[in-house]
C-alpha cells in the first residue's frame, strides 16, 4: 500500500540517514594525541589539568562554551558566544577546530586551525576521553555523530516489508507490548498503517513531543518505518 | 521493498560476512547454552528460540526458580511495589518456546571441547555460548567488607532476599537513626540506581520515621541524573539527606560490620543501617571462562562476540563494550542483537545491522518519575552513543507522572519481552 503523508508534515526537512549507515566515527584517539601536540602549548588536559595560557580541556564534552570557573579570563567573543547558548559537542568543537574565528568573533585562541577533517576526528577522539563517559553517566555527550540525509518524496511511497519489520520490531517490543497491552505505554498494535507511518514520521521530526519517540524515530530509515508499519498492522 | 532489502545488505556491517557460513552440526541441530536468566540472557534465550522456530536447540542454565529483577527492586524498598511483583519464572520459556531449563550453576566452561559444566555434574555441549551472568564485586573495595559481611551491612544490588533484608533493617531504624550508603566507583550496574534507592529509602522513612538521617559515601564527583536528584532530595525530603562526595572524603571509606560504623576519611560514625554497594566486576564465570581483560569481558559489537572467543557472545553487566550503561535495557537490547548473530552463525538466516538503545527511568517520590535515555550504534572500536536526551529539572508534576506511568509500562514490556 503507497502510503501518503498528509499536508501536516513538511518534506523538506533534514532527517537521520537510514539505519543501514555506517558509523561516522570520531577518529583515532592515539593519533589524536599526537595531534594534540597542536594544542599543548596553551592547553592542558587529563589528570591534574590547569588552565595556563588557555583553559583546561577536561569535561569540555557538553560544557558551555567560556564556563570554565576558577580564575581564566574568556575573551569577550567567547564569554558572549557562551551567554548565547555555545555549547561544546562534537560538532560545535569540529567547526572551532577548523577555524576557530569562523565559529567565535574575537576569540583569543590564536590557532589557524585544522584543514584536515581527520586530524579534527583524532584530536577530538583523543579529547573525549577525558570528559565524561556515556556508560558511567548516561546523559554524556554523544561520541559519534548523527548521519543525516535529505528526504526525497519518493521514499514516502515505500511498501513496508513485514518480515524486515519483525525484526526491527524487537527494538519497540521492550516497552510496547505486542499482545496489544497498553499499561502506561501505548499499544502499537492493529494501527492502520499509514496513521503507524504518519505518527512515526511526526516523531522523527519532532513534530510529536515524546523524546524516546523522538530518538527511536530519528534512527529508522523511512524503509524501515514502512516494515514496522505492515509488521505492527497485522500483528495476532 | 527487495530493492531496498538489496540496498541494506549492501551497506551492512562487516561482521555478517564473517557470520555467512552456517555452521553444520553432525548430531543435529545447533546447540546454544545460555549461562544467566536475566535481561540479557532470558531474552537472549527466548528470542533465538521464538525466531529460529525450533531449528536450535536452546538451554537456558540459571540458578534460581523465582527470578527478582533488579529493576524496579528499589520501588519495592520505597514501598510501591509488592516483592513478589517483580518475580518471575521460567514456566513460559519452557513450555510455550522450548527452551530446556535448568536451574543450577555453571561452574566451568571448556572452550576447547565447547563444554559447559554445571555444579550438579551435568555436561552441556554447545555450538554457540551466551554468557549473561550479571556483576559480581571486586574483593576489598571497601575496606572492612566482604560477602561474609552481607548480613549485617546489605549490598542489596542483586534482587531478591538482600532487597528483602535491606527493607526490613530500614524499618527496624530506630527513631531519628542513620542510614548510611557506600556508593560504588564506575562503571557498576545501574547508574542511577543508588540514587534511586537513597530516594526511596528517604520516602519511606519520612513516612515512618520522619526525623532519621541519610548519609551517602560517594567516590565519584559526579553521578548520573545528578541534578535531578539534587533537586527532587531538596523538594522532597529537605534537611534529611547528606551526598560526601570525594572532595569530602566520601572516597576514602572503611567499615566495620560487627561494630556498625563507618569511618569516612577518619571520622567514624555510629550507623543504624548501612548499604555497601562494591566496586563492580564481570560475573565470576567469565573469569572462569577466560574472557576478562581487567573486571569486565570486552565483546565485538556488531555481534557481542567475546573478543577472545567467537564461540562465546557476553551480554550486559559483564561486558565491557563502550557506551552503554549497565542497565536491564541494554541487557536486552543486546540480546536481540547477540541472538541475530547467533542465529545467522548457526542457521545462515538474514543478519541485519545492530542497533541499540537503553532508557532508565527512576523514581524520586511519589509520581515523580525521571529519565535518561540513548541510541547507540556498533562501530568497530566500540559501542558508541549517537544521541540522547534526559529529563530536565522543572519539569511540572503531570510530566513527571507520566514519566512514571510509563516506567510502569516499560516493566510490564521489558518482562514480557524476558519471559514470554
């Protein structure tokens, strides 16, 4: 069955890349060290890190840009980069590196930055390790980046393949009973499929509020919404 | 819908080329043993039995009848749920997916013969191994304490009677008495767990015994959900919880069980109850099986194959395999990966791209559920966090409501998911 977004949902929104994506990685943390020799003359970072001529680097993973207490001193472009909401994650720390007076006007970092997006990935490898780790407090920052792609209306005209969506069905059946139960968490069973594709679309681009939904959404290629939707319809 | 199958198989990982061979088996069919019936291995367990349609031969070994899951078990200590609630069995796995199981302890494994050998003398063949043994604790963490001491100064971090135990000694306090947690270094099961559980021992006793004290020994800065729990401890329990990070000494701790005292960087304090949770490692039949690196057992995680034996998948606490936190969720996430590789080995079915996801909700008093939650993806250094999102402080009641609500539904899921 085609199925056909209603006018609700605009089609032109950046969205993640279908699941099937390889991992863009964050690079090497070892040759990142090395990179890190770059850096070293204003930077300290590990165990017993100081600030000297710039700020420390531990936890700078998901650390407000200028937020480093003590006594440093930001340059005021920093300082108003950080009050406008500049927070440090991959992606933010990627474009600084490349050229840091793109992202910050006036910043004091003196560096003409990285050309070379791998030594980028290494350097932040290298840096990650030393702010908080995702297994140990959950909310830490990502450490590998979102693949995103641009959704052409073609895709919305897939046919879901049931047996894909069995599979792939194991990842929703952790909360959402597939006898149909709907204690505390919805039932997904038995939907018409194209209202499953259209709620599931909505969760994608945040239309829907719900942020397990959000997440879950945001890593299912279109096909596989599709396949959970043909699975999900017919489910006894 | 095979254009886009095609396309998927295309791009797929690494590892299914290496799964693409199906193992023949000259007696039969496949044998798969599963050492631990928890989130990992109960569902490991099952899926590969639902979805192989009885083409492998699955044998669950498990030591205990009445499976207390450790989720949940620090509602029970806060008095919103029954024991008995969060106690399963195997009946179902048994009789309606047949899945052979036995209770006992697996005290050796054989990887040369591919051979699991139980306490009760049985010899168990397998083609494919799945060890899920949860977390044991690391031999003097905390000075003073060792498992001969349980009794007197519960860990209560395996459910069931130290949950039980941990319970009645709160109860027993006496009238404006201390409670005393030791907290455990990272990485350990549960990362919220023992702030949970200082929530739910403080909304006990603010019912039954209003003026005692909590007193947490934390060796860690920073903890998950900190600043929701900060603020919950404030709102809801004002004047009755003390957090001693490091800064304070709250990493240099020793106890004494038979005198009932904790000395915290050279200050001893009389307690009344106290909660030891240790330093955390690999379950002890990883070691015995020779697949530790350091406390934990590193896994392949397009697969969670160990990364010392192929023929053996880890799954959960045991692991060590990158971003995830040791929780029941992931536990069963990986599962269903580990019972996909599984099956495409020793079956040649389809082996799609891992993908993974955890959520822990806790509870901070009545109606005030919280949060946190991630995706993750398989590279090839390690399991890696690709987005998340957490609860936030101020959120309003009916939010947080329903935070709970769904955490309950999430149990009721996630155990159907366990144990059929």
């Amino acid at each position: 069955m085609p199925i056909r977004l209603s006018g609700a949902i605009a089609l032109s929104l950046l969205i993640s890349a279908p699941g099937a994506a390889l991992a863009d990685e964050i690079g090497d943390a070892e040759r990142g060290a090395e990179v890190f020799d770059y850096c070293s003359g204003c930077h300290e970072v590990g165990k017993g890190a100081e600030n000297g001529i710039g700020p420390h680097l531990n936890g700078i993973f998901g650390r407000p840009a200028a937020s480093v207490a003590d006594d440093y001193h930001y340059s005021e472009g920093l300082e108003r980069a950080g009050a406008d909401g500049l927070v440090w994650h991959l992606d933010t720390l990627d474009a600084y590196l490349e050229n840091p007076k793109t992202l910050v006007s006036g910043t004091r970092m003196s560096f003409d930055g990285l050309e070379d997006p791998q030594e980028r990935a290494d350097v932040l490898a290298y840096l990650r390790k030393f702010s908080d780790n995702p297994q140990n407090i959950p909310e830490a920052d990502p450490t590998a980046r979102k693949p995103e792609v641009e959704l052409s209306p073609e895709v919305l005209e897939i046919v879901g393949d049931p047996e894909y969506g069995e599979y792939l069905s194991s990842e929703c059946t952790t909360c959402h009973q597939s006898d149909g139960n709907d204690e505390g968490i919805p039932s997904i069973t038995n939907w018409p499929e194209e209202d499953f594709v259209l709620a599931m679309h909505a969760y994608k681009r945040e239309i829907r509020p719900h942020p397990v939904m959000q997440m879950m959404a945001q890593r299912l290629s279109d096909e596989e919404i599709a396949a959970l939707a043909a699975y999900f319809a017919d489910i006894q | 819908m095979t254009m886009n199958r095609r396309a998927f198989i295309g791009t797929g990982v690494a590892a299914s080329a290496a799964l693409s061979a199906p193992m023949l088996n000259a007696q039969g069919k496949p044998r798969v043993v599963v050492i631990g019936g928890g989130a990992g291995g109960a569902t490991a367990a099952r899926y590969i039995a639902k979805d192989s349609k009885g083409a492998i031969d699955v044998t669950l070994v498990e030591p205990t009848r009445s499976y207390y899951t450790c989720f949940f078990s620090n509602l029970y200590i806060g008095g919103f749920r029954k024991l008995g609630s969060i106690a399963h069995s195997y009946g179902t796995l048994a009789s309606e997916f047949g899945i052979n199981v036995i209770h006992d302890w697996a005290t050796g494994i054989d990887r040369e013969a591919r051979t699991v050998t139980l306490a009760g003398g049985t010899v168990l063949p397998y083609d494919r191994l799945i060890l899920s043994p949860g977390i044991d604790f690391v031999e003097g963490a905390v000075p003073g304490w060792d498992t001969t001491a349980q009794n007197a100064m519960p860990h209560a971090y395996k459910a069931g009677s130290q949950t039980e135990l941990l319970k009645a000694q709160v109860e027993a306090m006496p009238e404006g008495g201390l409670f005393a947690m030791v907290a455990p270094p990272n990485p350990y099961r549960c990362p919220p767990g023992p702030y949970e559980r200082v929530s739910m021992v403080a909304h006990l006793l603010k019912e039954i015994n209003p003026t005692a004290k909590i007193l947490v020994a934390d060796p860690k800065p920073k903890f998950s959900k900190m600043a929701l729990f900060q603020e919950g401890w404030r709102n809801h329990y004002a004047g009755m919880i003390e957090w001693l990070g490091p800064d304070f000494g709250g990493g240099n701790v020793k106890v004494d069980p038979a005198a009932m005292t904790v000395d915290i960087d050279g200050t001893v304090e009389n307690v009344d109850v106290c909660n030891v949770i240790p330093a955390q490692k690999a379950g002890r039949i990883c070691d015995l099986a020779g697949i530790t690196e350091g406390n934990w057992a590193p896994v392949v995680p397009h697969t969670m194959q160990s990364r010392v034996d192929e023929n053996i998948h880890v799954l959960g606490d045991s692991t060590d395999q990158g971003d995830m936190p040791k929780s029941g969720f992931s536990a069963n996430s990986q599962a269903k990966v580990a019972a996909m590789a599984v099956r495409g080995a020793l079956t040649g079915s389809k082996v799609f791209p891992a993908k993974f996801s955890n959520t822990c909700w806790s509870l901070i008093n009545t109606d005030d559920g919280v949060k946190v939650g991630a995706s993750y993806e398989a590279t090839d250094e390690k399991i890696s966090k690709v987005d998340g999102f957490i609860s936030q402080t101020g959120e309003d009641a009916a939010l947080r409501e329903r935070t709970y609500e769904e955490s309950l539904g999430w149990y009721a899921g996630i155990t159907e998911d366990m144990f059929g």
